[in-house]
C-alpha cells in the first residue's frame, strides 16, 4: 500500500514510517555475492582494515567477517573480477529495529578506494563522516567513479554539508535521506553538478528552499526519482524541477507546501507517480494535469483542495484515467453528492477518500471496479445503502473501510462475500440488530472494526474460531450478549476491544499474543480460575464490570501491564504482595536484587477506585517505580501511608486515596514526590500536622511544563510494537473530582488539574506558610478538619487558584488582604472558622457566591463589612445593609464587571480551551498515526506473508 513516505513535520509518524519501509527495503534486498576471481589488492585491504579500525562498536554484525587475506571474500565487499579492484562496499544495517549498526567515524582511508562504484553505509545512525559536519572532507571527491550512493540514516544525528559530491559525474543514484543536511546552503547547485542523476532522495534532510529561487536551469535531463518529502519547502523547491520531462517519481509530502497546486506540475509529462500528501496545499489541481498521461499513483490527501470529487477526476487526462491505479484523497476536504465520476477509472486498485465531505449514496457500479484492493470511504456524509451488488465484482478486495456514515448494510443471511478481507472497517455504520453472518467467511481478515453498528445479539460461536488468526478487533459499543470462551488461548489476538456491551462470565484464559484488552462496561463476574501466560499484555481496561472475589494474583505474572483499571466493580480482600513465590511462576524481567523484591513492575496506571478493597497501602506497590496515576478512592485501605512512597514511586503524578480509613500522619515523603499534580487524600483519618515541605511539590510551583496528553494521561490507551504504533482511542473512564464545592466529572482533561484536597481528615496546626509558593495549583482544599492558626498572608501568590476551601476549620485572625490577588478565583469558602476584622474586598473577590455571597463566610462571628451584614467600627452605615446595594457604589461596581468578565472568560477558556487542543491534536495528530499504522500494518503482514513464503519454499 506505498503511502506517504516520510514526514518531518510528525516525527513519531515519520520513524515508524521509515522503520516499515526500511523492513520492506532490507526484506527485498539482496546480499551481496562475492567474486569467484583472485584476492584483493593490498593496498585496498589496508584501507579497508583502517577504516574497520575506526569503527567503535558493531551491533548488527556487519564487519563480523572482515578477517583473513582475501578482502574481495569479506561481508559486503564486492571486487571487479577483471582488475580485483574493490567496486562495491555494501555495509548497510539490515537489522534497524534490533541494532544501531556500525558506531565510530569513516575512516578518510575509505575515500581512497577510488574503483568504487557502489557505496552503502545506510542504516549506521552512529557512524559519523570523520570531520564531516562543517567543512565536509575533500577526499570523498576521489571517488568519482561512485554510481551509487546511499547514505540514508547514516550518522542522522549531526549535520552534514554535501558539497564534497560535486562533480561526481558518474553518479546515478543518491540517496541522503535522513541526515541532516541544514547546512548544505547549497544543495542545489551541488546536486546540479550531477548530470547524470535517475534517482535523487533528499527525504527528511530539514532542507529549506529560500524564498527566491536561484534563477537557473537544472541540468538533470535524466533524473526520474525525485524524493523530497519532509523538508520544509516553498513553491520554488518545484519551480527548480519545472522542466524535468523525464521525471516519473515526484515526492514532495510533508514538505508545509501551503499555496495552490503549482500550474507547472503538469510540465513533468512523464510522470507516473505524483506525491503531495500532507501539505496545507489549497485549491482544485489545475487543468495542466491534463498533460500528465501517464500518471499512475496520485497521493493529493492531506490537503485543502475544497472541491467536487466529479471536478477532480475530470481534469485527469483521459489516457491518466485509464492508467491510474491509486487515488489517494483522504482528509482534503473534497465534497460531491456523486461517485459516478470515479467510475471510469477503470484500473483504479486504491481508492482513498476517507475523512472528507462526499454525500449521497455509493453507487452499486463501484463493483465493477474488478481491480480495486483498497477501497476506503470512512468519516464522510455518505447515505443509503450498501448492498450486495456493491462487490459484484470486487474479489481483490483486501481493504475495506466504511466507517463513520450513515451507510447501512444490507444482504441476505446467506452471502458469501466474493472477497477475502485483511482489514474490514466499519465503525458506527449500520450494520445490526443481527450478527453479520457473512463475516464467518472471512478468515483472512487481521483487523476487524464493528464497534457501534447496532448489533443486539448473543456472540456467534464461530466469531472467536473464524477470527483465531485477527490481530485486531472491535466489537465494542453494542449490545452484544453470551458469554466469552473460556479459553482464548488458541487465539493470535493483539488488540481486542469488547468494551460497552452485555458480555457476562468470566475474564478467560487470554491468549499469549494479547497486548491490549478492554472489557470495560460490561457484566462480567469474575477471573477464570486458571493460571495463564500474557507475556505481552500492556493494558487492561475492566472498569464497570461485576467483578467479585480478590484481584488475583495472575496480575504478579503480567511483566508488560502499563495499565490496570479495575475500577467499579465489587472487589474485595487485599491486593497480591506479588512475593517471591507468586513471581517465581512468571518470568521476571529483571533481577536486581535491592531488598524490595527481585521485580519490577512497568506498571504506571492503576486505578481501583469504587471497590472494597481492604489492608494497608499495597505492598506490592514498591516494585512499581514507574507508576504515574494511583487511584485508591473509594475502598475500604486502612492504615498509615508509608514513607517509601517517594522512593520507591518516584514518578507519581496522581495520588488519590480519597474516601478510605487512612490514619496517622502524612509522611513527609510524600512531599518528595516531585511530579505530583493531584493529591488527595480526603476523607480519610489522617492526623497530625500538614508538611512544612509541601513547598517541595515542584510540579505545583507554576513553573513546570505542561503535561503530554500523549503520555502523560491516565485513560490514554497508547501501545507500542515492533514496527508500529497504535492509539486504542480515550477509554471512557471518568474521574470524580471534588472541586469548586462540587462534584465534576475529569476525563482526559484530568492532565491539566493541580489540586490538593486534605479534606475531611483530622489534621491540625497551622496552614504552613511554605503552601504559597504553589502557584500553580488550581484547586486547594483543607477543609473540615481541626487547623487553627491564620489563613498564610501571601496566600495571594497561589494565582492559579480556581476553588479555594478552608471552611470547617478553627482559623482565626484576619483574612489576609492578598486573597483579592487570586484573580481566577471562581470558588471560595471560608464559613464556620473563627476569623475576624474586615473582610477584603476588589476584584475577583467580590464576583464571588453571587447568590448569596455572605454564605462563603457565614459561622465567622468576628467578620464584618460586606457582603456580611454586620459593619466594621467606623464604616458609614449603608442603607437597610441590602447585600446587593453595594453595586451601586461608584468603583466597586468597575471592579465587579472587570473581576466577572475575567473570571468568567479565564474560567471557561482554561478548561474549554484544554478539550478544544486535546481534539484538535486528537484529530491530526492521532489520525495521522493510525492511518499510517493502518497502511503499515498491511503493508508489513503483506511483505512478512511473502518473505516468509519466500523463505520457506528455500
Ligand atoms: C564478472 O562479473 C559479472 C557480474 O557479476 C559477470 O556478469 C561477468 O560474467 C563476470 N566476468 C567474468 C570474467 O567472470
Ligand atoms: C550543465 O551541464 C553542462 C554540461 O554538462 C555544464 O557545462 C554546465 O556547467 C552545467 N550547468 C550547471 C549549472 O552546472
Ligand atoms: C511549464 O509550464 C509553464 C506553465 O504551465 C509554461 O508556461 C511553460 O512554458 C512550461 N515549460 C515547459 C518547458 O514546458
Ligand atoms: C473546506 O472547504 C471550504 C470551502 O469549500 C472552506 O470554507 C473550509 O474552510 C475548508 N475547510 C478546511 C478545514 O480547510
Ligand atoms: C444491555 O445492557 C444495557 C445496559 O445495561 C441494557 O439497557 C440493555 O437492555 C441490554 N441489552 C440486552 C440485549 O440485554
């Protein structure tokens, strides 16, 4: 499915990206033969051994066989068999994922073997060329016999200036891609020394065309690979290759391309493949593309074109319509009630229009596309139905994506699809009440998508047999009923996501490949009482479930869980110790032994809220230093907290204990947790004093970086494979969070809270004073307890503050004069302490319980002045002591509107700014990795299947 090549302007995008294309590339390439004629000359061996001697570390094995007289005989070296002159070095780092190649710098005495034709040392990260950066090495101009040149990925990590390969006349295929080729200012005219370029790939170099363009005529009269992309290009990156009528192969995706299609695109009349995907591109392609008879694979996708689908495809020259094998248009905004126009392209194998504006209903003909491999129409207004006739003739159908339409399915009980499917996607389209029973044919298929289509009905028997080799699949969001087998394990699942249905029984034995799981909201009671492997699973979303008896201790043999949410069901007893007996069945993943334990957990989300889950603060909480959100709230955990809590979970950004029977005091460690951003430990039986060291809690202090939703967020359900990423989406979990004097629900915005709640306790003394330097807490609670003391007097620095509560305490004193600085500040209560004088006013402050604002600071006898009735000595007495009558004094009333407005708007926009960035970033951030992941993963199973033959057919 070649898609878009690599990005720069989406790094995660962009490797793994590279990473799948480099699997294919090492996947197809063949090993270098080795010449039966006459050892190598010494001279040349002497060169190659110096620059083996330069070479620092080899991961990937690739100088192993350096040894021995015979150099031409040695791994990767190539010699004329006439002269034994060396003509091929090939050092390429076939194993990128595993090793990092050849570390250390090219020995200059490479640049002597001036025979050579071929040089490959792509792949090598760390292999650096010897005093390379800035001035490049003269020597390398000796090698003016080289043909092929590829230096992608080699030494990527500093920068590199190529003007050392002008006049390499002989040069016919250059690839730098991947390396950093900034301070080659001169990349063209360096590139327009070599007249007899084919293949020229400048991909991902950070090249920046400036913005005139040097007014000269390119002499690459035979150039037809011209591989641009993830560079930060202008329009006259393209003006420079206007007239290169031998070009086949134009890549310029992600290069932040924003004006129109260039009119001179269609000057390249021989093009064949067209790649502009992943630009701000904008506007209809222009009618010169009627010149481009040739053209074969058009990417346009990720851009703004704005346009009818029928405009589009009518300016394809008619021979291009008959030739074009892949239209690539997702996400460019292109509207059309009508598919018809997309019809007549004949020899059309890929048809991407997903996340764009197309209505109407899908032409039944489009199953007279015989040839169509991918047919992907998701996230559009697409309406009607589809219906058998629609893959009359699709039986090289592997892909297929309807997701997100109004689209409804309808085909007899009996269909046999005339295809065979890798991935069928068809989220939230109509496809129920019943069970689709054609999908029982479909074996082949890896990737399986139903969720939300409306299907209210017991599982089949032979989804999870037909489905034993999928990778991927989604049911959720329906109505599903029945129980899960018991035993999964002869299942290959990776993802599997059952999550909002009515599935009952129990938890199964899951198979050994399962990396994601979510059963969330569902009606399952308990764990299959078997012991069983999951050495890959890293997340496991149970939430909302029925789930009785103790967690067992099957979690103790899950070396890979990143996340657990057990929340909302009916555990009970004390979480496993995860001791030495109970890991000794699973396979550690390390043994350091530090006298916690021999283990360490990868664990960094656990949440357990809403149970009755009882004992101490769980042991086995101290092999988890990766731990990041902890969620106790709601159980029945009794206790003092430990002091190792910092020590042993120093990552901690949430820590909520909330609603248990905690007691004696908090530890000072827990002041040493650094990262926290929530702590909460309301409603508990703690004792004793607040830390002085609260101060310590630096991710408070309004200076630290803001969290990455990516990962940084508890409900984000991100994994990571081998050559790909996926986002399983946000779960639906929720956070109840006590604040502004109510109860609101957090979800994925949970990452921008900073709060202290210590409500609810026992706790005495002071406030100390030390809390003031939290300036970026949003929300401080330390209510009903038994403080005494003064509220701090430059608690006015806490400027972040949205809801402050200190009510039900024994504070006395003054109000200090400073509240009235905590301009965010949408909730305040400090009713029933004991404090006294004038209450301040200005600001915020007096915007406060509009309602009834005497309410924030009734149960003080010893206050005065409003919004309280009682009058401060000396005051002039206002009329009837109206609380709302102080409106109507001059300044105040300024200070109101300013105070309300700024409130309000800072208020709003803080949280509804938060959801706008997550969306936004969701849809082209996420989308974009999920897209990439759908191609690659096809892409990678097809090249896998195939090498795989290919091998075992040896
Ligand atoms: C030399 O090698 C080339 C390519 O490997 C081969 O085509 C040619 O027949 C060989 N010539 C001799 C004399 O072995
Ligand atoms: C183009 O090629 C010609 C002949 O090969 C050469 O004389 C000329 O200098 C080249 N132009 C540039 C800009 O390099
Ligand atoms: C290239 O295209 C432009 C605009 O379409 C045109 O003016 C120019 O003559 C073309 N150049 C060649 C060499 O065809
Ligand atoms: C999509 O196109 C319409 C015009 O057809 C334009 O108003 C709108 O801004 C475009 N949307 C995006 C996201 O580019
Ligand atoms: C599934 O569960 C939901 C929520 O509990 C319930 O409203 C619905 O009736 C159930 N459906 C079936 C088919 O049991």
């Amino acid at each position: 499915m070649g898609a878009a090549p690599g990005s720069c302007s989406h790094a995660p995008a962009a490797s793994s990206y590279l990473l799948i294309t480099l699997a294919v590339a090492a996947t197809t390439t063949t090993c270098s033969q080795v010449t039966a004629a006459g050892s190598c000359i010494e001279v040349e061996r002497a060169a190659l051994l110096s620059f083996k001697a330069s070479i620092t570390s080899d991961s990937a094995d690739i100088l192993g066989s350096w040894q021995g007289h015979d150099c031409c005989q040695w791994g990767g070296v190539r010699c004329n068999n006439r002269t034994g002159h060396v003509a091929k070095l090939d050092l390429r780092n076939r194993l990128l994922f595993s090793a990092d190649g050849l570390h250390g710098e090219i020995s200059s005495s490479l640049f002597t073997l001036r025979h050579l034709k071929h040089l490959d040392l792509s792949g090598n990260f760390y292999l650096e060329f010897k005093a390379s950066r800035v001035p490049p090495p003269p020597q390398i101009g000796n090698l003016s016999k080289l043909v092929y040149l590829d230096i992608s990925i080699t030494g990527a990590f500093s920068p590199l200036d190529i003007s050392w390969l002008s006049g390499m006349h002989s040069l016919e295929y250059l690839d730098t891609s991947f390396v950093d080729l900034r301070a080659s200012d001169n990349w063209v005219h360096t590139v327009n020394t070599l007249p007899n370029l084919v293949t020229l790939k400048l991909s991902g170099c950070s090249l920046i065309t400036s913005s005139t363009p040097p007014p000269m005529h390119l002499n690459l009269t035979v150039l037809e690979e011209l591989d641009l992309s993830g560079n930060y290009l202008n329009q006259n990156a393209l003006n420079l290759f206007r007239d290169s009528s031998s070009l086949k192969r134009l890549s310029m995706s992600n290069c932040e391309l924003s004006t129109t299609f260039p009119d001179e695109l269609g000057n390249l009349t021989s093009l064949e493949t067209l790649d502009m995907l992943g630009n701000n591109l904008k506007g209809m392609i222009p009618a010169t593309f009627k010149n481009l008879c040739n053209l074969r694979y058009l990417y346009l996708g990720q851009n703004d074109i704005s346009g009818d689908i029928a405009d589009l495809t009518g300016r394809l020259s008619n021979c291009s319509s008959e030739n074009l094998q892949k239209l690539v248009l997702m996400d460019a905004n292109i509207t059309g009630t009508s598919l018809q126009s997309v019809l007549n392209l004949a020899n059309l194998e890929t048809f991407d229009a997903n996340s764009n504006h197309l209505s109407g209903s899908v032409p039944a003909a489009i199953g007279t596309l015989t040839k169509l491999t991918f047919l992907d129409l998701g996230n559009n207004n697409l309406s009607g139905v589809i219906s058998e006739d629609h893959f009359a003739g699709l039986t090289n159908l592997d892909y297929i994506d309807l997701s997100h339409n109004s689209l409804e399915f309808i085909v007899d009980s009996t269909w046999n699809p005339p295809f065979s499917l890798l991935v069928a996607s068809f989220a939230s389209f109509h496809l129920g009440p019943r069970f689709p029973d054609w999908l029982q044919w479909q074996k082949t298929i890896i990737r399986l998508d139903i969720s939300n289509t409306g299907l209210i009905s017991r599982i089949p028997n032979w989804f999870w047999t037909t489905f034993s080799d999928a990778a991927d699949l989604n049911i959720s969001f329906n109505q599903i009923s029945g129980k899960l087998p018991l035993n999964m394990d002869f299942m290959a699942v990776e993802t599997l996501a059952l999550q909002s249905n009515n599935l009952t029984g129990l938890i199964p034995q899951l198979p050994e490949t399962i990396q994601v799981l979510d059963i969330s909201r569902n009606s399952l009671t308990g764990f299959a009482p078997v012991m069983f492997q999951v050495p890959s699973l890293q997340v496991a979303i149970l939430f909302s479930n029925s789930i009785t008896g103790t967690i067992p201790k099957l979690i103790c043999q899950w070396p890979e869980l990143r996340t657990l949410d057990l929340s909302n069901n009916f555990l009970v007893g004390e979480l496993p110790d995860c001791g030495r007996e109970e890991l000794k069945e699973g396979k550690p993943s390390s043994t350091t032994i530090n006298g916690r334990g021999s283990f360490r957990f990868k664990i960094k989300t656990l949440l357990l809220s809403n149970n009755s889950l009882s004992g101490g603060f769980p042991i086995f909480l101290r092999q988890c230093q990766y731990l990041i959100f902890l969620d106790l709230t709601q159980n029945k955990f009794s206790g003092n907290l430990p002091s190792w809590i910092s020590e042993d979970m120093p990552s901690l950004l949430m820590l909520r204990l909330r609603s248990n029977n905690f007691s004696g005091q908090i530890p000072i460690e827990t002041t040493e947790l650094v990262g926290l951003h929530i702590l909460d430990l309301s409603d508990n039986n703690f004792s004793g004093h607040i830390p002085h060291s609260l101060g310590n809690l630096k991710a408070l202090n309004g200076t630290a970086d803001p969290l990455d939703p990516l990962t940084e967020n508890p409900f984000q359900e991100i994994y990571l494979m081998d050559l790909r990423y996926s986002v399983l989406g946000v779960s639906n979990d929720i956070l109840s969070v006590t604040i502004k004097g109510q109860v609101l629900d957090y979800r994925q915005n949970i990452i921008y809270l900073m709060s202290i709640d210590l409500s609810s306790n026992s706790l005495t003394g002071q406030i100390p004073d030390e809390i003031s330097s939290l300036a970026g807490l949003v929300n401080l609670n330390l209510s009903s307890n038994l403080l005494s003391g003064n509220i701090p007097r430059n608690i006015g620095k806490l400027r972040s503050l949205e809801s402050l509560d200190l009510s039900n305490n024994q504070l006395s004193g003054k109000i200090p004069l400073d509240l009235i600085d905590l301009t965010l500040l949408s909730y305040l209560n400090l009713s029933y302490n004991n404090l006294s004088g004038r209450i301040p006013t200005g600001h915020q402050l007096d915007t406060l319980g509009r309602d009834d604002p005497a309410s924030m600071y009734i149960g003080n006898p010893g206050l005065c002045g409003r919004p309280v009735p009682r009058q401060c000595p000396g005051d002039q007495p206002t009329q009837g002591g109206d609380p709302i009558s102080w409106h109507e004094s001059g300044p105040s009333r300024i200070d109101f509107l300013l105070g309300s407005i700024v409130g309000f708007v800072a208020g709003i926009w803080i949280v509804f700014s938060c959801l706008l960035f997550i969306k936004r970033w969701r849809y082209a951030y996420f989308r974009l990795l999920d897209r990439v992941y759908d191609r690659g993963y096809v892409m990678c199973i097809l090249t896998w299947r195939k090498w795989f033959k290919n091998t075992g057919a040896e």
